[in-house]
C-alpha cells in the first residue's frame, strides 16, 4: 500500500494497529512516535531511573511488534499500552526485590502507580480480570500459585507449607500460567512479564 505519513498520522490507533498486524512497518513507526514519549514519561516518573525507563518502553515496542498478530486487545489501544507499562514497571521492581535486599530496595521507594485516571482504570481493570481468573483455578493451584507470586516463596518453601514436592509446586504453577494464559488472552503478554521470574 502507498500513502503519505500525513495518512497515516491521521488514523485512529486501532486502524494503525489493525495495519500492524498486516505487517505495516510505518503504521508500527507511527505508533511508536504517537507514544513513545508518553511511555517513557510513565515509567520513569515511576521509577526515576533514564536507562531503565526506556529499555522498558523498548521492550514493550519490541513485543508488540513481534507478537501483533496473536495480541487482541478489548480496550482502548491507548489503555493497553499505560497497563502494559505498568505491569512491566511491576516486572522490573519484582525482579530488583529479588536480586538485592528489601534493606536497600523496597517498594516504598518507587511509585509504581500514580495519579493519572487513565492508567489507573486502565490497570484496575485488567487486575480485576486477572484476579476473577485466579478465583477459578482448582483450589492446590491457586494456593501454590499466590503464595509464589504475591507472596514470593521459593518452590523449596511453598513445597514445605504444603507438604508436597517441589516438582508438584512447579507443576502448579505452570499449570496456572497455562490456564491463565488461555483464559486472559489479550494479557498473555503481560502476564508473562509480571509472572516470568528470573
């Protein structure tokens, strides 16, 4: 298809995506240049970190890209891109716990939430989703589940509340992912950011 970058800056978000996921590179550069910025702003008012902040908005772009024809998005497209950087902002602080002591880095320290009415809908709503979905899991899945991504116990600890093994808890757990990932469709991706843990 031939047409002017002026077309193109005149079309709604969803009509670019809906080119994107025809494989429109310059339907993709205009959505990115439409919110890159606004991205970024997000994440590092939240975290305060330059660097962080734009691998960030980078690998939201990235996976966009790569995964455009299986993501279906039932929001606005704007909506999905302030949740999808809030979850992975989420992601990034779920790691950094895990990699130095809550002595040195806790969550109190970052903002991971802020004042705007968009992203917070946005989020609200898709946490909502996601925790109607973990309600309907079998009851031993949804306990390993939760202790090991809201409580963050080791496989080795949640095996020892429940007096069962540690290949069962890993089972669990990605029985849970499986299930989660089928029935949130439209968050598979985000959800592997939040839940994937190093």
């Amino acid at each position: 298809m031939t047409y002017t970058m002026r077309y193109l800056v005149e079309l709604s978000d969803q009509n670019l995506f809906d080119l994107c996921r025809n494989g429109d590179s310059k339907a993709f550069e205009e959505l990115y240049n439409r919110y890159w910025s606004k991205l970024y702003s997000s994440a590092f008012k939240r975290i305060k970190v330059r660097e962080v902040a734009e691998e960030i908005v980078q690998e939201l772009f990235t996976s966009l890209w790569t995964n455009r024809e299986k993501i279906a998005i039932h929001t606005s497209f704007q909506n999905y891109l302030y949740s999808s950087v809030t979850y992975l902002v989420f992601a990034y602080v779920h790691k950094e716990c895990k990699r130095r002591s809550y002595e040195e880095f806790t969550l109190s320290k970052i903002n991971i939430f802020d004042n705007s009415t968009e992203e917070t809908i946005a989020f609200n709503d898709l946490g909502k989703k996601l925790e109607n979905e973990l309600k309907q899991l079998p009851d031993r899945c949804r306990s390993v589940f939760e202790l090991s991504r809201k409580q963050y116990k080791s496989n080795k600890e949640i095996a020892s509340v429940m007096g069962i093994s540690e290949k069962t808890v890993e089972n669990q757990i990605t029985k849970a992912l499986r299930i989660l990932r089928v029935n949130l469709k439209y968050l598979s991706l985000l959800l592997f950011f939040v839940f994937t843990r190093a």
